[in-house]
C-alpha cells in the first residue's frame, strides 16, 4: 500500500510539472476535453432522436460544459495546477509519515515473544520475592551508580499487572537459566521525581513528567545479587555477561531493553503500550 500511494504521488507530481513546463501537454489536455465534450454531445444527440428531445438539449448541454471546462483550465491552469497540490500532497504526505514507527523511541510493539514464554506467560501467575533490606540500596558501589536510588520506589503491587508478571518471568529465566538472581531498583515513578531526575541532566535520564513509562508501571531498572549485595557496575564482567542475557531474556518476553538505545540504559525494561506516555 505504502508503495502504490508513493507511486501515485510521484506520477501526480510529473503530471503537474509537465502540464506547467510544456504548453503542447496542456494543448493535448484541451484538446482532449473539447474532443471528449464533442463525443459526448454526438453520442447523447444520437440517444436524443431515438427518445425524447430533452436528450438533444442535454447533449448540447453537456458538451458546452465540457468545453467551457476546456477553454477555462486554457486560462487558469496555474490556479488548477495549485489547487491540484494543495488537495493531493498534504493528505498523501501526512499518511506516508502517520506510520506507528513515527515515534518509536516512545511508542512500538517488542519483538516477538517466544512460543514457550508466552504459554508461562497465560498460565502461570509468578508472586513478587520479598522485599530487601534498605540498607541494600545504600552501599558505596549503589550510590556511586545511582545516587538517589534509596529515594526510589520498588513496590511491585504499583507495576501494570501484565508488565510485573512478565519480569518476574524475567527473573525467573535469569535465576533457574543462568544463575542470576536480581533485584528491582526502582519501578513506579512519580511526576515530581521524574522531573527532579531530568534536572539532574541528559546522564540520568531525557524524559520529563509522564514521558517516561515509569508513571504508568510499565518500566523498571534491576540489577543483579550476588553474595547478599547488588552488583550493578559496568566494569564488572560478570554483571555485564547478566546485563546481555537480561536483555535478551526480557526481548523473548516482549518487553524493551534499554540497552539497544544510544543513551543506553542496561538494568531498564519496560513494556510499550502506544499512546501512553506524551511525545
């Protein structure tokens, strides 16, 4: 479809230059409408005898307007040749560009789920792992990465109920799969701290109030346990080895990893409903 339209408008658009550059094509079209008007009033006469006389005046009727069209796109074929844009392309280039990909760094559907994840994901109801210390939060590692974690909010029960269960089914692949347990550092997001981190500047995060899933329960940073503590460092083999199955894990469940993005973001999931954040 996409490539019938842009045809369409392509040979719209060679028409309309050639009918403006070449005066033998608007000749040609005015020939053609007078000869079209003149078929038409032949052929409409011709019924005309054979019925009622109003057919006969219909005819000449007809084929007058025809040629009065003619003889008027003589005289304003700019005007025609304006019109004719301003009617085709806005409405041809606005549905080329309307396309769901338009805004894909907010909105956009996840890879596909796989077969096996997917029929977990139906039957089985995963519960939430207890919550950990405070304390877990505010180590020297934690802090030098994310220094205004022990603020953050990790209450599952404020996560959209299809996202929690699906990273849940996250950490479950992770732990039984692979040998990573991991933990949750912050889920739901208010306004006020979204708008408090964005002040921080472009290194904590672009979005603003309700631009980020964060405000609807959809999206969530975790890290990984090992020993007790969390290890969330990026100079640490064995966390980035995490970092790369996580991502994986979490695209076989259909959620987004913040790891494919330029500003990437490793320890983030979240699950895309269009339009919900503000673009």
């Amino acid at each position: 479809m996409l490539l019938i339209s842009m045809l369409i408008f392509f040979l719209t658009v060679c028409g309309a230059a050639w009918l403006s550059l070449f005066p033998s094509g608007r000749d040609l079209v005015r020939q053609s409408l007078a000869y079209l008007g003149q078929w038409t009033g032949h052929r409409v006469r011709q019924a005309g005898r054979r019925g009622t006389h109003g057919a006969g005046a219909l005819a000449d009727g007809a084929g007058v307007a025809l040629r009065s069209g003619g003889r008027m796109l003589r005289r304003h074929y700019l005007t025609a040749l304006a019109a004719s844009v301003l009617l085709t392309v806005p409405p041809l280039l606005a549905w080329l560009v309307s396309g769901r990909g338009m805004l894909g760094g907010f909105d956009g559907d996840a890879g596909e789920v796989d077969p096996q994840v997917a029929a977990l994901l139906q039957g089985e109801q995963l519960a939430a792992p207890a919550p950990l210390p405070p304390v877990t939060f505010t180590t020297a590692e934690v802090t030098q990465v994310r220094p205004m974690l022990d603020s953050a909010n990790r209450n599952w029960r404020l996560l959209d109920a299809e996202f929690a269960q699906r990273l849940l089914m996250v950490f479950k692949i992770m732990h039984e799969r692979y040998g990573y347990d991991m933990a949750i550092l912050e889920g739901y997001r208010s306004p006020e701290r979204q708008n408090q981190l964005a002040a921080s500047g472009p290194a904590v995060t672009n979005a603003k109030a309700f631009q980020s899933y964060h405000q609807f329960g959809l999206a969530a940073d975790c890290a990984f346990l090992r020993d007790g503590k969390l290890r969330i460092s990026e100079q640490d083999p064995w966390a980035m080895r995490g970092y790369r199955l996580y991502g994986e894990v979490a695209e076989s469940v259909g959620l987004h990893w913040g790891g494919r993005w330029t500003m990437m973001d490793l320890g983030h999931t979240e699950l895309r409903v269009p339009g919900t954040v503000r673009k």
